[in-house]
C-alpha cells in the first residue's frame, strides 16, 4: 500500500471509529495514565502546543482548561472528529484551542513555531514516520519538546505479532516501535531522548473487525501470544499492549 493509500485508509478507519463513539472511548481511554501524562509534561505559561494526531481532543482539551494561557492547536486527518471537537470548544466556551486539518504528510505551519508537539496512540498510523518526525522537529522551537504515548511490542515478540493483528482491522495501521526505534528516529531528526516512564493498555477489538484472526493465532508462536494476554469474550478480543511514554527535547 503506498502512502496516500495507507493515510485514507487511516481517515476512514477513524471516521467509523469516531462515529462508533462510546467502543472508540472504551479502547483508548484511561484516566489514570491522562493523569499521568499531564503530570509528566513540561508545561508552562504561554506555551504554545501541537497535539498531532488529536482525535478526540483527549488530551487538549483537559490541557486547555487547566492551562488558560497555554494555546493549542490540534493536528489531524479525521474531519470529522475535528468537527465535533469544534462544537465541544465552542458549547464549553474553550477558547485557547483550534482544530486543523491536513493531508496527513507536510504540517501547515512555520518553522519553530510551537514550544512543544504532544501525541497519544496516533503515530504508529503513519506511513512515513521518518518524514512525520521531521516535520515535527522543523515545527519544535530550539529547546522544544516532543511527547510520544503510543504502544510498543512486548519483550519477547520477535515476530512482531501485535503489528499484525493490529492489522486484521483496516485502518492504517503500520507499526509499534521500541524505545530503541524511537530514540533513533527522533536523534536522526534533532530530537534528544530526557526521559520516560512505561505504562499499559487493555485494548479490546471488535472480532467481526479482525479479519483473520484464527489464521493469525495459527501462524505465531503460543508464548508470544500469551504475552499479550489474549482474551476472547463474546465478539471481542482483548489484548494487553505495553505502552512507551517517551519526552524528547529539540537540540
């Protein structure tokens, strides 16, 4: 699949998921690691920050009604959640936050614009990270930050399984990277590793979405597998993925 490919399919995938509305909710949320996250990020005063990948606003919208003079713009492909995004904004009169789309590859803004660029559960969508983590530096002021929350393949996968059966739903997905991966990704783009901290998520996953997925289980390795602590109930599966939580600073 090449790369405007891979991003529309992305953009559907999400419009479905967005207008599922409480299963999208149930997967990726978790307010004890938003709790966690907001504690770990450098914020202050006047800060301006790009939430790419936004989705939902999940974590712009908190920072931005605890952070009155803190602006935000959130940065992604999904119109649709954009639009709604802007009616939640305009209902809860949050007026330090902004929504824009792109295509997905070349961010529409300047060069040192923003003092730190955050993402939760978004990157492993993109199909030119090195391009995507490029346009991030180019946009991150010098002594900037960039934040990454997003899942990463448990110790043992060494056939990289979760990739997979993250796949058997079309929605874009590329890949989980290591700690490793990110650090060199980022270092090849100006972008520091400071610091870290782990956490977890238990992702359910619609089986009539899993394209697949009996073949899959056939094909890898049952200790990895297990890893991973699948579960099947009813029409859906569980999977617990390991998550980096990872802080850079621009050189």
């Amino acid at each position: 699949m090449d790369i405007q490919s891979s991003i529309m399919a992305t953009k559907q995938g999400f419009e479905n998921s967005f207008s599922s509305g409480d299963f999208y909710n149930k997967q990726t949320q978790d307010e004890q690691h938003l709790k966690r996250i907001l504690a770990f990020l450098p914020l202050k005063a006047n800060m301006k920050i790009l939430d790419l990948g936004v989705g939902s606003g999940y974590m712009s919208f908190p920072i931005a009604k605890k952070w009155h003079n803190i602006s935000i713009i959130g940065l992604d492909i999904v119109e649709k959640a954009l639009d709604v995004n802007r009616i939640k904004a305009k209902k809860e009169n949050i007026t330090n936050i902004n929504f824009i789309t792109y295509n997905g590859i070349e961010f529409p803004f300047a060069d040192n614009e923003f003092d730190m660029v955050i993402s939760r559960y978004a990157l492993h969508h993109f199909p030119d990270i090195q391009k995507s983590i490029s346009e991030v530096s180019r946009v991150i002021k010098p002594e900037g930050f960039l934040f990454i929350s997003d899942p990463t393949p448990n110790a043992n996968d060494t056939s990289r399984f979760v990739d997979e059966y993250m796949q058997l739903k079309k929605d874009g997905h590329i890949k989980f990277y290591t700690k490793d991966e990110w650090k060199q990704i980022c270092e090849k783009n100006g972008l520091q590793f400071k610091e870290s901290f782990d956490s977890a998520i238990r992702f359910p996953k619609k089986k009539d979405t899993a394209y697949g997925f009996d073949e899959l289980l056939k094909k890898h390795d049952r200790s990895i597998i297990e890893s991973y602590e699948l579960e099947v109930l009813e029409n859906e599966i569980y999977v617990t993925e390991q998550v980096n939580n990872l802080l850079f600073y621009k050189l």
